[in-house]
C-alpha cells in the first residue's frame, strides 16, 4: 500500500467510525509506530581483528594469517537478551529468581537453568551487595560449533555464537521460539598443511576466539556489578 492510499484509508476510516479517531492520524503516524516496536532482529554489526606480532621474513607464505584481517560479525548481546526477555511469547515460562523443587520424597528436583545450585548460589552472593538488593539474576548462557557458511565469493568457515537467557525453561529454549539467537559469527583462521599445527598459529586461534568474543560481550561489563531496569 502507497503512502497516498494509507492517507487515503484513514480518512476514510475517520469519516466512517466518526466521531472515533482512526487508529493513525496519517502514513507518518504508522511508520513512526512501527519503527517505536522494540521486538524484531537486533542490526548486525561488524569488526576486525589482525596480528599484531612480529612478521619474520617468510611468513607472506607460511603463515599468511600473520597478515590477514580477520572480519567478525555480531549483534549487540545487551540488545539480543533485551529482546527475549521483553518478548510475550515467554510469559509464565520465565523464572525470575533460582527456586528449588521437591517431589513427594522430598528428594530434589533440576529441571530448568534456575533450578540448579550454581544459579542459587550466585543469587546468594549478589544479594551481599546492598546495591542490588531488588535485581533479579540473569545467567547469560552461550554456545558455540563450528560450520561451513557460503558466501558469493566461496566457501569460508565461522564459529557461530548462540546466545540464550537462564531466566527462560528449556521447553522454550528446545523449541526455537527465539529463547535461543545467533549472536555472532566467529571467524576461523588457516594456515597451510605444513604449519597448521605449529603452536604459534594456535595460540593465534585461541587468541581470536577469546579476543572476539571479550570484544563482542563487552555491552555486558556494566550490568554484572550495576543491575539495569529492563
């Protein structure tokens, strides 16, 4: 529908359902409507990590990851577990707080993330600062597993990065209802056969893994020690 004939069905509304007010004053009112939604995808952002080591005489072609920039994408993680904990679809599946149940025997029962005693230890130990007396505990669970993604130009291999909430039970989690979001694409870093296994380009595998995801959960850092108010 044109922006003219949007205009057009709401006067039409207005003078129909008078003296009711049509649901949006003109086409601007409903793209600023639409654009105030804060459920939808979280924008892909994008960055790149290089070597910063020495680069010896030789390694244009034994190890060519020296020179290489490695591109990562991801989506902003504050913003990912924004969007799942304010979506409806979770209501009366979320555990605002770790809980222990018991079945008839009294013996102890772990069904979902907050029932565990990791999550209500961690809940113990927060609860000693004053500062977060009120908060609710949000673990942060990711995942990850190596996959082969096509793109125009050929083959080229990343580490995708999950992203999911502790607060939600694993029946919603299992059942793909966005209680489980791609975070990232991690990138992987080759070599040629004689020097993959050499413990340099290794340790250099490590250090992108590690130094990308440090990069990408960095929106994270102020809400471990400050509660924010979803």
């Amino acid at each position: 529908m044109s922006a003219g004939e949007i205009n057009d069905l709401m006067q039409i509304w207005g003078a129909r359902h008078a003296p009711q007010d049509p649901p949006f004053h003109n086409k601007q009112h409903l793209y600023d409507t639409v654009d105030s939604i804060p459920f939808g995808d979280v924008p892909w952002q994008s960055f790149a990590i290089k070597y910063n080591g020495a680069v010896r005489e030789g390694d244009v072609e034994a190890a060519p990851w020296k020179l290489k920039d490695f591109v990562v994408y991801y989506c902003d993680p504050r913003q990912v577990l924004y969007s799942q904990l304010q979506n409806p679809d979770f209501a009366g599946e979320m555990d605002f707080g770790p809980l222990r149940v018991y079945d008839k025997a009294g013996k102890c029962r772990y069904c979902n993330f907050m029932s565990g005693n990791w999550a209500y230890c961690q809940a113990d130990i927060i609860a000693e600062d004053p500062c977060t007396h009120g908060a609710a505990f949000c673990p942060v669970i990711l995942g990850s597993d190596k996959t082969t993604v096509s793109i125009a130009t050929g083959q080229t291999e990343y580490y995708p990065a999950y992203i999911s909430n502790g607060m939600i039970h694993n029946n919603v989690r299992r059942a793909h209802r966005n209680g489980l979001t791609l975070l990232a694409f991690l990138a992987i870093p080759k070599t040629n056969v004689k020097h993959k296994d050499s413990e340099e380009f290794w340790q250099f595998k490590r250090s992108l893994f590690h130094g990308a995801l440090t990069a990408i959960l960095e929106t994270l850092r102020p809400a471990m020690t400050l509660p924010e108010v979803v």
